[in-house]
C-alpha cells in the first residue's frame, strides 16, 4: 500500500476544493492510504472525515499578496518551522511514499518533500500571467528535479506552463477534472418551487440567470451585472442571482457588488446569496448558467456542474472553459471582458427556449462522456505507479 499526503491550501467547498474531495474519496483505499493536510477548519474537513479520510490542520505556506511585509514575512517563517514539524511527525507515522501538493498556492509540500528525499507531484490548478516574478517563480518551483511530476488541470493549463520549457514538459501530464456523476440527486418540484420562491424571489415564469462562485476580483461579477444591467430593461422577466461569498477578508468586493446593484437601480431583479453546502438542488433551479471569468479560468469546474444540471452555459472565450464549453452545442462563448458581447449571448438564450434546452441536454451529455470522476481517478492511479 502506498502513502500519500495531500496538501491543500483551503477547507471550504468551492471548485478545487471539491475536486479533491470527489479524487481522494474514489481512491482505492486497499492500494493508497490518505492522509490530508487542510491549513483550517471548515467544510472541506468535515466531508473528508465522512468518508474516513484522515484529515490534519497544519500551516500550508499558502502564498498572498499581503505576506511580503515585516510581519507577514515572520509569520511565514514560524509556519514553516511549525509545519515542518507536524509533517516530520507524520512521517515517522506513516511513512509517507508520494507528496501532492493541490494548487500552486502552497508551498510546504515541495520543502517537505525535498527536505525529506519523498516523490512529489504538484497538480496545477491555476494559469498566473502577473506579476511577472510570480509567473517565474513558480515556473522554477515546477522545474525543480524534486518535483517529479507536474499534472495540470487542463491541455490550456498546461500549455501555459510549459511553453518553452523542454524540462518540464516532458515531466507534465494535463488530467481534465471530473465529476461525480452518481452522487448527484435531482431536486424534486418541490424543492425547486421553494428555492425560486424563498431564495431567488421569482415566479413561475420569470427567468434566472445565475453565476456561481467566489465573489473577488476576477470571476466576472461586476461584468456579468453590466451586461444584465443593459438587457434588464427589455426583459421583464429575467433576474440575476450571484450565489457564493467573499473570500475571507476580501469583503470589499462583495460590497462593490451591491453598492453596484444600488447604483443601477437593479435592487429588485438582483439576488445574492451566500455559498451554499448543498449547491445541486440551486443548479437544478436555476434557467441560465454564466461563467463570465475575466482572468482565463484554468479549468472551469462550475461549468460541468452547471451542465450536469442541464443548464444552458454562457462563458468567457478563454482558458480552460473552451475545453468544456462548445460553442452553439452547450452554450455559447462571448469575448472575455466584453459586456456588450456578454449582454448579446444573454438576449439570444432568453429568446429561446428551445435553444435553452437542446443545449442543457446536450452539455448533460458532454458531462457524462467527457468529464466522469472515473477517468479522472484512474490517469492519476496510473501516474502514482509510474513515480
């Protein structure tokens, strides 16, 4: 049997967080042994622990903005130390074989590993242009000979990364993410009826169009709300819903969320929710998906909920969702940052309901063939042999 820390830089239940949830849980647990290293409480944990996942809270080094003051710098360095030290412990207990570091954003798994002469396998979730030193960095990080393999979320994901660089190409593997697709359970009418009539405050014949995710700078909020804001007023009965929150300490921008609500008088035609645990029985519930990402998203995993779901997928043109969107088949793809585009891609699937549900059937089936956690589980299976 063979052991295998992952590390992960968050606990709650947003889309990476939920891609390692469904990996680990499918693992065969007679030929790998789990152990999970989360950086705090929350969610995340609770879910690993319901499938007997053994979960540890550690410091995970998790890189931001903010750590490069005088006291940002000192409280790395006694994480490090800290975290150091309850992975050594660990380690005498388990006897780690393999070291997965989930996302670039925490970097205690390469020192741990290298530190300690363990394979290490970064999985890469994440497409960083600026700043340019990051970008760098973190290209170095990858190319190290104590990285032993790289595995990228998507084919666009990867390319990224290793344009250019031979050494790390040839160690880089790109595994699409995938879904779950038995543990999915249809909301009833019910259900529906009292989350249309409780949460989104619609009719029966009124439309929701619906972007979920984290509210910050670059999931595309603010652009999804212009482009509604040009088409409100010629649709009576459409109404926006943003379900997810702030990250923590970022508040400010779900504040500039709904000051901008106020300011376009779109008070009544726009809900947001806070992110919500249980999230299918909303899919289900809503009529129009959007996936507006302003930065190229590296995969896209709200776009193949939204399709299980089979929801008609609006989305930006770029990163990894042009690998799961297609274009006049499961939705549409508008020019990234455009609101003119965007409000234009809205109009022609509020016209048409017919388009609406040819394209949710054909993105629910797209879903199954293409995406299934099955597949997902057994490339990386096969990766872990081969280190």
């Amino acid at each position: 049997m063979k052991s295998i820390l992952f590390i992960h830089q968050s606990a709650e239940l947003y889309g990476s967080d939920k891609t390692i949830l469904m990996f680990i849980s499918s693992l065969d647990k007679q030929q790998y042994k789990s152990v999970v290293i989360l950086p705090f409480d929350g969610p995340l944990k609770r879910e690993f622990e319901k499938n007997g996942i053994e979960v540890v809270i550690a410091p995970v080094l998790k890189l931001y903005r903010k750590m490069f003051t005088p006291k940002g710098i000192l409280n790395f360095f006694k994480e490090y130390r800290n975290g150091l030290r309850l992975l050594n412990e660990l380690h005498k207990k388990h006897h780690f074989n393999i070291v997965y570091s989930h996302t670039l954003a925490a970097l205690i798994g390469i020192i741990f590993a290298r530190k300690n002469n363990i394979k290490h396998l970064w999985h890469v979730q994440e497409i960083i242009a600026k700043p340019v030193i990051f970008n760098k960095g973190f290209v170095k990080l990858l190319s190290l000979e104590c990285n032993h393999v790289a595995v990228y979320d998507s084919k666009t994901t990867m390319d990224f990364w290793i344009k250019g660089n031979e050494k790390l190409a040839k160690k880089s593997h790109a595994v699409c993410n995938g879904l779950d697709v038995t543990q999915k359970q249809n909301a009833s009418q019910n259900e529906i009826a009292s989350i249309r009539k409780d949460y989104f405050k619609v009719g029966e014949n009124e439309l929701v169009i619906a972007l979920v995710g984290r509210i910050n700078s670059w999931k595309g909020q603010q652009l999804l709300l212009e482009a509604f804001h040009k088409i409100a007023h010629k649709y009576e009965n459409i109404k926006l819903v943003f379900i997810g929150s702030a990250p923590p300490n970022q508040e400010v921008f779900e504040i500039d969320l709904k000051n901008k609500v106020t300011d376009y008088a779109l008070t009544d035609r726009v809900v947001i929710i806070p992110f919500q645990e249980e999230i299918w029985k909303f899919w289900d519930s809503i009529d129009i998906a959007v996936v507006p990402s302003t930065e190229p998203e590296p995969f896209g995993m709200v776009a193949i909920e939204a399709m299980l779901s089979k929801k008609p997928v609006i989305a930006a043109n770029h990163g990894g969702l042009t690998e799961i969107v297609l274009p006049n088949e499961t939705g549409l793809l508008f020019e990234p940052n455009n609101a003119n585009a965007l409000a234009n891609a809205l109009e022609s699937i509020i016209v048409d309901a017919e388009k609406r549900q040819l394209f949710g059937e054909k993105g629910y089936n797209r879903t199954l063939n293409h995406f299934s956690l099955q597949k997902h589980v057994e490339k990386f299976e096969d990766i872990f042999e081969k280190i």
